[in-house]
C-alpha cells in the first residue's frame, strides 16, 4: 500500500506558488498495532489560542526563515507540537498546496510513521487522537457543506469522530488525500478552493 501511495504522490503536477505567506502541515500515517489498520493523525487545538481555538488539524504551522523547506517547517512544528521524533518518519510525498481563508498557502506533506511513539502536545494542542482511513473512505461518515461562487456549487466534506468534527481546510487536505491516494471520490472542487478563501 505505502509503494501505491509513494507512486500517486509522485504523479502530482505540483502548481506554481503564490506569493501569499506560507505555511507546511503533515499528514502522519500510522498502522495501529492492534489491528494492523492504518489510520490518520489529526490534533485538537487549544480552546486558549486566539485564532483556530478548538479546532481539528493536521500537526503544522507557519515558515520561518531558519526553515530550509516548507516540508521542514511541518517537521520542526509537529516537532514542537506533538512530540514528533524527526527520525521516526518517512516521507512520502507531497500535496499541492490549499489556500485558507486567511490567504495563507498551506502545503501539506505525508508522512509514514516508522514505529510507534509517544505524542504529548504542547500548550497549542489539547488533544491527539488517529482516525481510521477506513472511517474517512466510509461515504455515510461524510457529511457536506456546499456554498456558491460564481454560480458554482462547492461542497466541503467533513467528518465526526468520537466527538471531534474534522471540517473547514484540514478536511479539505484529508479528502484530497483520500481522493489521491485511495481513489475516494469525495465530491469537492479544488482548484475552485485553492482561488477561494471564503467557505
């Protein structure tokens, strides 16, 4: 599965970047030891930040300029925010990019994560919880928004997983994901996203 994956990646043509301020998330595949299932890791943001409190995402955050690349800069946050040993993932591949409604370029990365860990959140993230990817492809568990643009109609899927809603751009980033890599079909439209910075 992680050479299929590894291959949809690479066939991506990435798109030329903007001059927006820029930002890089990781997507970490984990397989449970349990069951031997592969699952995604998503974070619950701090309801004491001033902006995204209490929000789903995925372990990411803005570039500085000590970063080297923006796949660096999701290493050294999610280093920062839960914990990550920098030694402990293998890179995949790479997403073009989504633009949020702060016109901030989020590139998001994949990741394999290579053995298990401990995760502990800092003071930005109240909570690291795995979804199963066979919960994200199970079309009952997608709900959809839909707004208009240009007499267009978008839908943004989201999910509910033990309590916590997965919506707004990290769902977008998930279901690119899932659409790529694990032909999901999910019904959205990003290239009209990647223009668009009100939903």
């Amino acid at each position: 599965m992680l050479d299929s994956i590894k291959q949809k990646l690479e066939q991506i043509n990435l798109i030329d970047k903007t001059k927006n301020k820029k930002a890089g998330v990781l997507i970490i595949l984990l397989e449970d030891e349990r069951d031997g299932e592969y699952k995604l890791l998503f974070t619950k943001r701090s309801s004491n930040l001033s902006t995204h409190s209490g929000e789903v995402s995925f372990p990411g955050g803005m570039w500085e300029e000590n970063d080297s690349s923006l796949y660096d800069t999701a290493l050294r946050e999610s280093n920062e925010e839960i914990n990550l040993d920098l030694n402990n993932i293998e890179k995949l591949g790479r997403l073009n990019f989504l633009l949020s409604r702060h016109k901030i370029e989020v590139h998001p990365f994949v990741g394999i994560l290579c053995n298990p860990q401990e995760f502990k959140g800092n003071y930005e993230i109240d909570e690291i919880f795995n979804v199963p990817i066979s919960f994200l492809l199970d079309k009952s568990n997608i709900s959809y928004k839909e707004f208009k643009r240009s007499n267009l109609k978008v839908y943004i899927p989201s999910w509910v997983y033990n309590g916590n809603r997965i919506w707004g751009l990290t769902a977008m980033i998930a279901a690119d994901f899932l659409n790529i890599c694990f032909d999901a079909s999910i019904k959205t439209n990003f290239d009209l996203i990647r223009t668009y910075d009100e939903y």
